[in-house]
C-alpha cells in the first residue's frame, strides 16, 4: 500500500501568481535587506528583532511538531525493532559522512592553502575577542550532552524547546503507545488530530518568513558589513565553494545510487534552504522540512526520528567548517602541523561536534575545543576569522539541511519506508497531497 495517494476529494491546488510564491517572496526580502545593510547599516542593524521574533515563531512550534511526528509514527509500527534499526543505520550514516566531510575540508585546506602568506604573529591576536567561546567549548563535554539529552521532567523539553530532549520524550511515548496496542489507539487518533491545526500554524508561521529574512540579512550587513567579507575573501570562497562540492559530488554520488537527484532534492527544499540563507537558523526550516520530506514519500517514523537527531549529529557543513578553519588559523601563523596532529583534529572535531550539538554558536565553540586540544594552533587564532563567521554560518546551516534532507531519503529506503512514486513526484515539482493522518499510518505501519 502507498503511504501517499492522491485524495480526490480535495479541490484541485490554485496556481499561485509568481510574486505569491513563497521562496520569490523571501528571495526579494533577501535583497531588500541586503540593500537596506549596505546603505544604511544603522538602519539596518536596528531590523534585528524581526529576524529574531520571526525564529522564536518557529522555535514555538517546533517542539510540538517532533513530538507528534515522532509519537504518531512509532505508534503506528507493528514491528518496535524497526525503531532501533532506524536509528542504527541513521547513526551509521552520519558517521560515514561526517567523517568524509572533515576529511574533504582537510584535502581543499592543503591544496588552496587560503591562510598562507598572512604571516600572523600569534602574540598579537585579541584572546578576549574568542574568549566567551574558549569558556562554552570548555564546559561542553560529551558526557554532560549526552546527561542533557535526559530532561528534569515530562514537560520540561516542552518549555525549553530542546530538540534531542523533545525526541527523547517523543520516543519513549510512542513506544508505550505501541507496546499497549488497541487500549493506545484513542490516543494515537486524538494525536493525529491535533497534528493537522499544528502543521496550519506552520503553513501559517511560514507566511512571515519574508520578514524574518528581511530583518536577519539586514542586521548582517548592517552590522558585519560585506567589506568583512573581502577582508578574508580566500577563506569565504573556499568554504562555500567546497560546501557546493560535497553537496554536487558527495551527496550527488549518494542520491544517484539510491535513485534520485540531489538537485531535483535541493530544488523541492528551496524554500527551506533560502529561509535559512535569510536567517542563518536551520531550525526555522525544521518543520517544513519535515513536511515536506513525508509528503516526498518518507514515512513518518523515519522523518521524525532521523531529522531531529539529523540536527545534533549529522553536521556536515560544521564538519566541514572546522578542519578548514583549523588548518587556515595555522597557515596564517606559519605553524607546520604534522600528519599526526591533523589526524588527531579530525578525531577531536567529530566528538565536539556532537558535544555542542544544539548551543547557539556551536560551530565556533566547536572550533575552539577542537583547537585546545593541539597547542601548536592558537586559540586565539579565532579572532582571525571572528569577523566573517557568520558568513560562513549560513553555508554551514545550508549544507548541513541538505544532508539531513538526503540523510533521511537514504534511510527511508534502506528501511524499505520510502514511496518512490511520491518522491519522484515531488522532486519533479508535482507533490502528491498527503492522505488523512490515520491512513498515512496504517500505510507506514505495513
């Protein structure tokens, strides 16, 4: 049975004029505010609060949005082995490739070389400029995130919003729904139901995305200005344009081989991916993207499960981010790191990456626990690149949605959870309409 079937009982969609349409919408709001930055930085900066009240809209509904897909999807399974199989071979994946991606930042690093001929003297550089980062890098440890995951009480995810806190709930819930069987079902249904006026106030939340990204890319310009940009133009580029390669070529050679495009999948998540441009927040795409990625076919324990914990573990943009950073503070300071220590980087970056999964920042605090622990590279060599990291925090948002994205396509159909019907449908533009909520899962339990 297709998890996803046309209802014919729904009228047929209304073609949207082109300036209704969202992503054209946000694109134009991009624009603006870049403009509005450049001319008028006071101007600008001062639009800081539409960016951030428009992530806290999103941020209110995200909590509810995993719990009920996760809930409702677990409890819909006939087989509770498939959940631990599910998050098994997600797991396997980020692994794989978040160690490719560290490994490619290294390779791109040596080859271009965007810090040599700086010639920085390391006794010149502003400790205090990083010195926040220094003290969160060095309060996050793997085993203090992972006693995080373990909320102070049933509805404390609720209040804080913590993703991993949120699915840990979520998990425990929909196994006990499923493991009482029929005694559970007036729960699941009443679950469901109140899952539709949930995904309307997302589809509602989302009309105000053109402001948030108005108001975000003018506070960047206004405040960082694109002169920091050039300043360090070497670095910039380098790490967008190997972004782009390990999305085209990496995740391209992924999507092929388990039968789909990755930019038809690019494509089909525009939406997402500018409103993430405009924010430089991947959680304010968190729920469409979940949406969007049942509707393409993906059942919906695996959606729920793997896109959240996608969020924390599978950074392939951070990933990325960090060995090339490394590598460019020690170029510029003329410091020869040996093989061995490059080794022991890429070890060091994948734990702390998942060690500060979820703290605002995460990227830089990252780098900078992964700096502590090869002292020939300055801490404070972070000041370097302080001016253009949030730049280059987009690119990472960016690039670590698109791998979540495929991450959870890729694991849909390993698990044999995936509707290749619906997914060519939907990344050839033509998206069929998802089904009333209990036969979505019926088909998913089968």
């Amino acid at each position: 049975m297709s998890m996803i079937e046309i209802d014919q009982t729904a009228p047929p969609p209304r073609k949207q004029k082109f300036h209704q349409i969202l992503y054209v919408q946000v694109i134009i709001a991009i624009v603006i505010g870049i403009a509005l930055g450049y001319f008028k930085p006071e101007l600008g900066e001062a639009m800081k609060p539409l960016g951030d009240a428009f992530i806290k809209l999103v941020k209110l509904i995200i909590a509810p949005v995993i719990f009920l897909t996760v809930t409702t999807g677990i409890a819909g399974m006939t087989d509770l082995k498939g959940v631990g199989r599910v998050a098994g071979k997600a797991f396997l994946y980020f692994m794989v490739f978040s160690t490719v991606a560290l490994i490619l930042g290294l390779m791109v690093s040596h080859l271009v070389q965007p810090g040599a001929g700086l010639h920085v003297d390391p006794a010149t550089l502003d400790e205090k400029a990083v010195a926040d980062y220094v003290t969160k890098a060095h309060d996050t440890t793997v085993t203090g995130f992972l006693m995080h995951v373990i909320p102070d009480s049933l509805v404390a995810p609720f209040v804080t919003g913590d993703i991993l806190q949120v699915l840990f709930v979520a998990v425990l819930f929909g196994v006990s729904l499923a493991l009482i069987g029929e005694r559970g079902r007036g729960v699941t249904r009443a679950l469901n139901a109140l899952g539709r006026p949930i995904f309307k106030m997302v589809a509602i939340l989302m009309r105000a995305a053109p402001i948030g990204a108005f108001g975000a890319m003018a506070f960047t310009i206004g405040k960082y200005g694109i002169r920091s940009v050039l300043n360090l133009a070497a670095l910039v580029g380098t790490f967008y344009a190997t972004a782009v390669l390990f999305v085209v070529v990496v995740l391209g050679l992924v999507a092929r081989y388990n039968g789909f495009s990755i930019l038809k999948l690019v494509r089909y998540i525009r939406e997402e991916l500018l409103l993430v441009l405009g924010t430089s927040s991947s959680e304010a795409a968190l729920p469409s993207l979940m949406q969007k990625l049942e509707r393409a076919g993906c059942a919906k324990p695996v959606v729920g499960l793997v896109v959240p914990t996608g969020y924390s573990f599978n950074l392939d943009g951070t990933n990325i981010y960090m060995t090339m950073a490394a590598l460019f503070i020690a170029q510029a300071c003329d410091i020869q790191l040996t093989w061995g220590q490059q080794i022991l980087l890429l070890l060091v970056a994948m734990l702390s990456s998942k060690g500060a999964a979820g703290v605002t920042g995460s990227g830089f605090i990252t780098l900078a626990a992964t700096l502590s622990v090869v002292p020939d590279v300055p801490v404070a060599g972070m000041a370097l690149i302080l001016g253009v990291d949030r730049f280059m925090s987009e690119c990472r948002a960016l690039t670590n949605l698109v791998g979540n994205a495929t991450a959870t396509v890729v694991v849909a159909r390993w698990e044999g959870q995936l509707d290749k019907a619906a997914l060519d449908a939907a990344l050839d533009g033509h998206p069929l309409p998802l089904t009333d909520a209990p036969a979505r899962d019926e088909a998913t339990a089968h």
